[in-house]
C-alpha cells in the first residue's frame, strides 16, 4: 500500500463538478470518495463519479484505431488511419465543396477542456459550415435569450441559491441533476438550507420528481403551457404594481414595451392552458415580487419544447423586473478564474442574429452551429451543400438527437463517416473509421464551461492520472493532429495546461489564480468567493444596455397565443423525458455498476390513464408517435399528470455490454421524437409535449423499439 497515490479533482461527467479523492496505484483506481473540503460540493457526490474508474477499464472499450473492411472492423496503425481520413475528407470536398462534411459534437466535449481548445481549430481546417452539437438538443434557448438581451450567448444568469428566499423551479430537476446551466451540486442539500432559513421552493412540473418531493411545494403544469405561466406572473406584477428594477434600471430598456406586450397573457389565460388556478398564478406573481430576494429558474422542461427561446426569455424578464437579476438572493453572473466571456467577446463588433440558415429548410444558426433536428434532412436532400461526410466526436445522436432512427438511416447512406468515440454504439457502428477517445482519468480537468454557470465562484485543476492505452494520444492531441494534417500545418499547438497558463492572467482573478496555485490547493480547489453583482461591466449589447423586450421574442408572441394542445384523438397522450441519478445520456449505460438492478427504463403513467387502457404495473404498453413506437413496461404513479406520460432519456443503446449488464434491452425515447418539433426561434429540438398513444398488448413481451 506504500505506493498509492491521491489525487484532487473534480468529477467531469455532467455539469456539477463534484470535488473528489482518488486514490490510486500505476495501474488502478483503488478509490473515489467525495472531498468534503471543496467549496463547491462540500462533500457532494453521485454514483457516476464511482463509475469513472469504468470508463478506462470498460472491455467494450475502442483502444485502437478501427477501420471497416467488407462491413467489419479491423485495427489498423494511427499513421494509417490519419492518412485515410484526410484522403477520404479531401475526396468528398472536392466533389460536394466545404460543406460536404458534417461535424457532430456531442455532449462529452463540454466537459472535456483540451476538446473545447481544439475543436474550433479542426472545424476551421475543414472550412464547413456544417457543424451541430448536443447544445440545440437541450439549452441553444439559454444562449438565444443572453444574446438577444444581454449581447453574448455565455453571459447566462445563474440562481444565487445560498442567499434566495423564494426559488420558483419551472421544469427541472437540479436534486437529481445537481443542476443543469446551474452548476449547484448537492442541490438537495441547497434546497434543505433554502427552507431551514424560512424561505420556500416551489417546483412547477408536469411530473411530482424528486426536487417536487423534497421542495414540498408542487404545481402540475400541462407540457409546452410554461411560457403562458412566465408571462402571466410578468403580467400580474405589472398590474399589481410591484415592478421595480433596482440597480438596473438605469441601464434597461424595453420595459414599456414589455408591459404592453404581455397584456393578452392574463392569469385567467395562462389557467386554461396550463391547468394552475388563476388564483394561484396571482399569489405567486405577488408572493415573487414581494419576497426580500427571489430567482425563477427554468431548465429542461422549459428548453426543450416549442417555445423554448419565448420561457428563457420570459423567465429573465421576470426576474429582471422584480429587482432580482445581478441582485443576491436571485439570478446572478460567476466571476471565473478562465473568463470564457472575456476570451469571447463580442463588444464592439456588429453582428446580426441568427448568424445563418440552413440550406434545406431555412432553420437558424446560432454559436456557429445548426439544429441537430436538421442533420439528418441535410445529409439527405440532394444539391449544393449536401452532407456526404460526417465527424462525430463523444457523440451518438442515433439515441440523444429527435428521431434518431432517421439520423441512422442517413448515416447509411454517407461518402464517409469518421467518430472518435470510446464505444462501438448506435452511432459508430455506421462509421468507415473509428479513432478512440480518451477518458477523464487519462486528462487534464479544467472545467471551463461549468464555473462560468456555478453557484459559487472556484476554481480547480488537475493533470492526468493514467495513460491512454497503447500509446494513444490524448483527445485533444489526436483532434489537433489531425487539424495539422487536413490543413497542412506542422505544428499540433500548446497543450490544454500550456493554454491554461496563458488564459489564467487574462480572467477575472489573474492576479492569484495560477496553474501551480490550482496544483497546489490545499482541498484541490481555490474558493473564489460568492456571486457578485457585475452585469453592468459585462454587458456586450450594441449599445451597451439589458434589453428587456428584444424583437425576435414579440414576434414569436402571436404564435404562442395561437397555441392548441397537440393532441388529438389518433394522440391523445404527451410524453415528456426524464432524468436519472444514475444515468447521463447513452454513454454511461456502459458501466455495469450504473445500468445494474432493477429495469430503470419504464413509462410513467398516471392511475387513470393506466385504467382507461386496463394496464397493470410492470405490463408491457407499446408508446407510439407520429415517427417511430417502441415497447416497454409501464410504472403507473400518481407523481405523473393525467394525460402526460415519461421515458427515461440516454437508454436503448444496442451495441456494447449493457444487455449483460441489466439482463433486458432498453429503448430510446428519440425513437418517439419527432424531429419536425422544434422551437423556431432558436431551432432547439421540442422533446418535450409530443403526442404519443398507448396501445395495450395482447400476448406480447419484451422492452424493445418496434
């Protein structure tokens, strides 16, 4: 035991940043417990932190470069596969033009910071305009609402939740999730904190979750109604003259326009479609504006539905005017040591939004990237700019992206398909070359992206613990090298640490926040302190000033006022997603210790809806939508709304060792997506509220898509 080592780092899977102590030898993980000394996790900690130590040793694993020969995949040399890749890239862009090449990044490269360093670079060498990502799948509405109100799409408000006495939490979960465009690991325990001084959580969702459960308070909404909510509370603390700006008010426009653009959008409107009492709309318009500090936070349900830009754009608003934006207690802007905002910044430049639109069906560009919900009808439809290859990094849309039995079939049909990816999944399965990724306990950790939306200020970094195998590079030296190569440059560039020297001095605590500093933390993190007000300094809108009523948002308005619920007697049901402690996406069904015990992948169906069909628990139920059906057992609980039924997002994967692990095929709920759904504002797919049927069996079993 006189050779184990310890190490501090923080958890890089999903978006809270658990700190951690691994313990470890040359060759294994011994351990991994939770550090009660980070002053952002305090001790926090999830089973998929266990689970990194899966990751490296999973025998599905792809630890060597696979090319496809007669259907069949066959190792070859990283020379060899670096060669065929720029052959095969430069083929078909001489054929199709700079466009023919797609790139899909998935949600992995978020948390990855040598990725995030060097992807941009790799997109330039292929000179496409081609580019998606996970982001339109689930948060592009986030980045649409900063831009058009703030002037950048990383200037993204973040509940103050140490300091708030009112959180109102529209469609999301953070005690499973530990937050999500919120990094708030131990939400649970926040919430506890939040109540114990006196204060109040109100969870307002389609499903009781667990956050509903454990905040006491809970109002069933119908899907795709909340922006009907967001706009009746702006417009009841307008009528109720409880508006007031605060520190603000001498750098926000818009305000009348506001008030006259939420007029139609009554309490006893926002009633009938939501299905919350007017009365209860109006108590709780008062009881926000009136408390001594508030935040309105809207996440998942809010994002990914069709109105997905018009919630993020109100749920601002309503915080803005009533003093609690930039202000403590309500939604407020980190301070982070690497200042993705400054690296980034858009002051003095004119830019016009969206930046474009795609070729076949007109959808918007926002951050350099598509819709997802557009992929696959653009590898598809033949012309000018027609995809004909493909990249994928960490990403498997066949499961995560709307409809992805179509993405499937369009893959098929590709010149070329490269992933760099760990698994042989859904996804890769379709690639001519697979190059393998590398994991968390192989690289640098800085997690870039999630200090900018942490509830506390820290920072932390650490360097690798293992290797990769057989001499692999690491992801982002592989995704640099073959930048280098597609452009014919000779040099791969700095290193993520080298980067990170030269980023620390320019961000917002240069002054003592250093590489070594990060090294050497006592607890493996450095306490910056709480949020602070700063908005006023940071805003990079043309004129300098918050926006409240931008255009792009009153226009979509009539549209929202023209709503119909969606369903229909042939759909009479609207399914939703669901999030899982024990899961995030497809990627982590790979580990046993996270897939194994009882089958996770159910429907929800409330009591009465399950009688009227004559289910009982645990029987089979096919779930059909207007795309694609799937069979899986149903869970009848009263935590669902009448009329509303839940899948479980991240299963269905078909390739590697999940069956072994649970013993049952799963589905994925992007069988059931509709990829004609989106938000048109933002082109974020609408996962959420899709009119769905469910169909008993009659001696049929099994959990698998039709």
């Amino acid at each position: 035991m006189s050779d184990l080592k310890t190490q501090f780092r923080t958890c890089n899977i999903c978006e809270a940043m658990c700190g951690l102590i691994v313990t470890y030898d040359e060759n294994q993980v011994h351990s991994i417990k939770p550090n009660p000394e980070d002053p952002l996790s305090r001790g926090h900690i999830c089973p998929k932190a266990i689970a990194l130590q899966d990751f490296r040793t999973d025998p599905d694993r792809v630890t060597t470069p696979l090319k496809k020969v007669d259907g069949a995949f066959v190792p070859i040399s990283w020379d060899e596969a670096y060669d065929f890749a720029v052959e095969r890239l430069a083929s078909v862009q001489e054929v199709h033009g700079k466009d023919g090449v797609g790139v899909y990044l998935g949600n992995p490269n978020a948390h990855k910071f040598g990725n995030l360093l060097t992807l941009p670079r790799l997109v330039k060498a292929l000179g496409t305009s081609n580019r998606y990502s996970s982001a339109t799948a689930d948060q592009i509405p986030h980045h649409v609402a900063s831009i058009h109100m703030l002037g950048h799409p990383m200037l993204i408000p973040v509940p103050d939740v140490a300091r708030t006495d009112l959180m109102l939490i529209l469609g999301g979960n953070p005690v499973v999730s530990n937050g999500s465009m919120m990094t708030a690991p131990g939400f649970g325990k926040r919430m506890d904190e939040i109540k114990a001084r006196d204060g109040r959580v109100v969870v307002i969702d389609p499903r009781r979750t667990e956050t509903a459960a454990r905040a006491g308070e809970h109002l069933f909404i119908q899907p795709e109604t909340d922006a009907f909510l967001l706009l009746a509370l702006i417009h009841e603390v307008f009528a109720q003259g409880l508006e007031d700006l605060g520190a603000l008010a001498a750098i926000t426009d818009g305000i009348e326009i506001l008030r006259e653009a939420v007029q139609p959008f009554t309490a006893d409107k926002a009633a009938e479609m939501t299905g919350i009492e007017a009365q209860t709309i109006r108590a709780l318009a008062r009881d926000f504006a009136t408390a001594k500090s508030a935040v309105s936070y809207a996440r998942m349900g809010a994002s990914t539905q069709s109105f997905g830009s018009l919630c993020q754009w109100a749920n601002n608003a309503l915080n803005i005017i009533t003093g609690n934006f930039d202000s403590p207690g309500g939604a407020m802007f980190t301070t982070p040591a690497l200042d993705y905002v400054g690296m980034t910044s858009r002051k003095g430049k004119s830019r016009s939004y969206p930046e474009k639109r795609s070729r076949v069906s007109q959808k918007p560009l926002y951050n350099g990237e598509f819709p997802v919900s557009i992929m696959a009808e653009e590898m598809e439809t033949p012309g000018e700019g027609q995809i004909k290859a493909m990249i994928t990094v960490a990403g498997n849309p066949v499961l995560t992206a709307p409809n992805g039995q179509r993405i499937g079939r369009a893959f098929q049909d590709l010149d070329f398909m490269m992933s760099i990816d760990l698994h042989i999944n859904d996804t890769t399965r379709h690639a001519d070359l697979i190059l393998p990724a590398s994991v968390a306990l192989e690289e640098d950790v800085y997690d870039m992206v999630f200090h900018s939306f942490a509830v506390h200020n820290t920072a932390a970094f650490a360097k690798p613990i293992f290797e990769p195998p057989n001499g692999n590079p690491q992801e982002w030296e592989l995704i640099s090298r073959l930048a280098s190569k597609i452009s014919g440059s000779n040099s791969i560039g700095p290193s993520p640490s080298e980067m990170l020297q030269m980023l620390l001095p320019q961000g917002c605590h240069g002054d003592t926040v250093t590489v070594e500093a990060l090294l050497s933390a006592p607890s493996g993190s450095i306490d910056l302190g709480p949020l602070i007000p700063n908005i006023a300094d940071r805003l990079e809108t043309p004129v300098g000033r918050l926006d409240l009523a931008p255009e792009v948002f009153l226009e979509d308005l009539p549209r929202l006022q023209a709503f119909q619920p969606p369903v229909s007697s042939d759909f009479p049901l609207l399914m939703i997603g669901r999030r899982q402690v024990r899961s995030h996406n497809s990627w982590t069904q790979n580990s046993p210790r996270l897939v194994k015990g009882r089958n996770r992948c159910t429907v929800q169906l409330n009591p009465v809806d399950a009688a009227q069909l004559g289910l009982a628990e645990a029987e089979d139920v096919e779930i059909e939508s207007a795309v694609g059906a799937a069979v899986l057992p149903v869970e009848i609980t009263d935590e669902i709304a009448p009329g509303v039924v839940s899948i479980p997002q991240g299963w269905g994967q078909q390739q590697g060792n999940l069956s072994a692990a649970t013993k049952v095929q799963t589905v994925s709920i992007n069988d059931l997506t509709d990829d004609s759904r989106i938000d048109p504002i933002s082109g974020n797919a609408a996962l959420n509220g899709v009119p769905v049927r469910a169909l008993k069996l009659t001696g049929r079993s099994g959990c698998a898509a039709k």
